[in-house]
C-alpha cells in the first residue's frame, strides 16, 4: 500500500464526476522529499490525480504548497532529493525544468510574469516560440474573449484578472499536461475569480488537469474535484473537495476557515 491509500479517507466523488474514481491515475507523485540546502520542506508528498481532474493544493502560509509546485515543475529550488513524479507514463523526476515543461508539466506562478514592452499577443507568440506547440492563438481567443479584445495592449497594463488570464492563456499555447496554478485569484474581485473558474472548467473539459493553489480556499473547493491539504510540508488530506467543504473541523484546523 502507497502513502496515499493508507492516508486517504473513503469518501464519495462528486456525483457528476464519479467516472474519475476509476479513470487510471495520470498523475503520480510519490514521496516528494525537497531541500532549500538544509532546509527540509517538503516532507514526502504523496498524491495521485486522474486525467481531466482538478486538484486544490491547499494549507496554511508557509505549508508548502509553492515549494511542492515548484518541485513538480522541477525547477530545482527546491532540490528534489528523494521520490517519484510520474506523468503520462514519463518520468518527470530525471528531468529538468525545460524537460518537464516539453513533456507537460506547466507552472503559472504567482507574479504571472507579463514580459514588459510587449503586447497580449506577442505575449502569446512568445509562448509558442519553443516546440511542442499548443493551442493556437485564435483557439486562446475563443477561450478568452477579453484577451482578444486587448491583443494590441501592453501586457503589463492589463487589469490584474486580465494578466491572470494573459498567464493561464500563455501556458495553453505550451503543449501542456498539467496546468499548475499559484494563487491565480490572489488580488482579484469576486466577480473576476467567478469569470477565472468558469474558464478553468472549460480547461477542464478540453482534458487538461489542473492543480491548483489557493488562499481563497472555498473557490478553489467548489471548482476542484479532489483536494490534498499540506500541513508543515506533509500530506494530512487527501480526499474529495465536497469532503472538505463539508467538515468544518478538518477546515478549522488546517486551513482556518
Ligand atoms: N527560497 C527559500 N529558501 C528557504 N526556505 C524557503 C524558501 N522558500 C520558501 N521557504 C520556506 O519553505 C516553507 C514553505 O514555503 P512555501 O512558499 O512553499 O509555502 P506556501 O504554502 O506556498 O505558503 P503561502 O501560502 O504563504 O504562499 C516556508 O517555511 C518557507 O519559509
Ligand atoms: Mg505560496
């Protein structure tokens, strides 16, 4: 038995998604152990994610949510130093950051870094500048109609909800896998965080996967299929999103909402 099955709680699938519970794992992550030099922090994170899904990363400031993000992106800060990342059959742990990205793995950080000087669109071209390519720009336009209405814009000007989608847009035009998004909400109004999520469910039903990471716990539950809470760097959750909606202790105690 792996981590994850002795610490998952049996809990029911969202009843229009329960095709995920038996779909085969796409994603597998395994015992994640990484290392700012001596600083250990992420402490043997386990989790497994089905094609299609969207995954909450949630937990406190400074549970480790980034630091596993950019563990999966391989970014090499933190230093992976023990376990397995497995994505669609390859294995992302022998790879660098660059490998990582070709074979899927794409991270939207949290300062969405819009390079200066240029516009939406060349935002965009420069995005798809390196092969494997993925959607092409007018498949972004559809998705973003805003985008389209800015093309000719300088990106840094942008709103900040219009950068979060400038950033999300940018990955898409990567051959991407795994969307990993870092507080994309942060700093946003409501009703931009509503427009943001509707957005990433059609992501979703294109069939790319996404973990996300949120402050902003309740939005992130109620877009996610399944959630994993980190406590001091270690998986303590690892259930449906509905679960933790649900529990207002286990919410209490890790994410103090
Ligand atoms: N570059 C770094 N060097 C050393 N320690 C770091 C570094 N970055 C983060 N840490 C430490 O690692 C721990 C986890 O940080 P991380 O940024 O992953 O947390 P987080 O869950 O994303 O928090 P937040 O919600 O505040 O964004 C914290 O104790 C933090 O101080
Ligand atoms: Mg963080």
């Amino acid at each position: 038995m792996t981590h994850v099955e002795a610490i998952r709680k049996p809990g029911p699938f969202d009843k229009n998604r329960n095709m995920a519970a038996t779909a085969p794992k796409y994603l597998s992550v395994w015992d994640l152990q990484a290392y700012y030099g001596e600083s250990y922090i992420v402490q043997g994170v386990s989790f497994d994610i089905h094609e299609g899904e969207i995954l909450a990363l949630l937990g406190r400031n400074g549970a480790g949510k980034t630091s596993t993000l950019r563990t999966l992106a391989r970014l090499g800060d933190p230093q992976l130093h023990h376990g397995e990342i497995w994505l669609d059959h390859k294995p992302l742990h022998e790879m660098k950051a660059h490998e990582a990205a070709q074979n899927g793995m794409v991270l939207v950080p949290e300062d969405r870094r819009i390079i200066p000087g240029l516009t939406v669109e060349e935002n965009l071209q420069l995005a798809q500048i390196a092969p494997p390519h993925g959607w092409s720009i007018e498949r972004v336009y559809e998705l973003f109609p805003r985008l389209a209405e800015r093309r000719r814009q300088e990106g840094v000007t942008l709103s900040g909800g219009e950068q979060q989608m400038l950033s999300i847009a940018r990955a898409l035009c990567r051959d991407i896998k795994v969307l990993l998004l870092d507080e994309p909400y942060e700093g946003l109004a409501p009703v931009i965080v509503q427009e943001i999520a509707k957005t990433l469910e059609m992501i979703r039903d294109q069939g790319i996967t996404t973990i996300i990471v949120e402050q902003n716990a309740v939005a992130a539950l109620k877009l996610a299929d399944r959630a994993v809470i980190l406590d001091i760097g270690k998986v303590v959750f690892d259930g449906s999103a509905q679960e933790v909606l649900d529990d207002e202790a286990l919410r209490a105690q890790y994410l103090a909402i």
